[in-house]
C-alpha cells in the first residue's frame, strides 16, 4: 500500500501511513457509549459441578486431535506463515510440543505471550482502493493460538446450553 485516504486526507509517507490507519481502527472499535447494562439482582443460572468439570478438566490428545482435524486446513495462514493443514499433515511430528503446549496452559491457566502474537492485515475489497474503508481488517493469529480456542470452545459448546435461558 503506497497511499491511502484516511478521513478525506491522503496519507504517503509511511509514518502518516501507520497513525493514520491506526488512529481509523482504534476509532472505528473504541466504544462510545459508556453506559453498561446491569445485571445485579438478576438470577442467571450457574454451571452444574459436572458441566465445571468438563470445562476444567485435562485436556487429552484425542480431543485436541479431533479438533485439529475437523478444522478447514487451507484457510489463511497464521502469524507463523502455517495454515492448519500444514499442524494436519505434520501431526505425527508437532503432537508432542501441541500436547506440552496444552498441558503447561491447563497447569498454569496461561500460555506464553508470543503464542498470542497477532497481526492485522488489510485486504482491499475492490479493485484500485483508495480509501481506508475500501480495506477489510484480517486479524493473523498463530496456528497453536487458533487450535487451543478450538478446543476450548467446543467444550463451551457442550454446555453452554445449560447457561441459556429459552425466555
């Protein structure tokens, strides 16, 4: 991207590239209402002992590994440069390291910083785009990062039913 058009102010050099097209984005998702609902005194249903269970128990190899191949390999690739299919095909290779990885986040209810690394990308939604809101934001996260989230809502999945009041 050489130049794009920010709030009517066409910006060239790379520095008025970056806080511009920063500035847009952290406009465009900061909130601006600053009244929150509250939920005091209402009654919301709680997780039953084995829906906690199920959420916090250990994680197993055979979980993870359903999860990884039920994902769609060939979307875009994380910050790492890997598309799911690339953890698919080297599964026999990668399990141990995924399987620590997993271990060490139930253990210690956290995972090391750069796992988390993301970057954002702007694809431009037409052709010749000029305009900053000609540009569709991607967020690059790293293929470990996308398969841990996987797993851990499809055990959401199993229970958030329970949570979910029919009025």
């Amino acid at each position: 991207m050489a130049s794009v058009v920010v709030d009517g102010i066409r910006c060239e050099s790379m520095e008025n590239l970056k806080i511009s097209v920063q500035g847009f984005f952290k406009e465009l998702f900061t909130e601006k209402e600053p009244w929150r609902p509250k939920v005091d005194g209402l009654l919301l249903p709680s997780l039953s002992i084995d829906a906690r269970e199920i959420l916090e128990r250990q994680f197993d190899e055979e979980e993870i590994t359903k999860t990884l191949f039920e994902c769609c390999g060939d979307k875009a690739s994380g910050t790492d440069g890997m598309t799911m299919a690339f953890l698919q095909a080297n599964w026999d290779v990668v399990r141990g390291d995924a399987l620590k990885m997993f271990s060490e986040f139930h253990l210690n209810g956290k995972f090391v910083a750069s796992l988390n690394a993301t970057f954002i990308g702007l694809i431009p939604k037409k052709a010749d785009a000029q305009n900053i809101k000609d540009y569709r934001l991607i967020s690059l996260i790293g293929c470990m990062y996308k398969l841990l989230f996987k797993v851990l809502a499809r055990r959401l999945r199993s229970v958030i039913g329970s949570l979910i009041s029919e009025n």
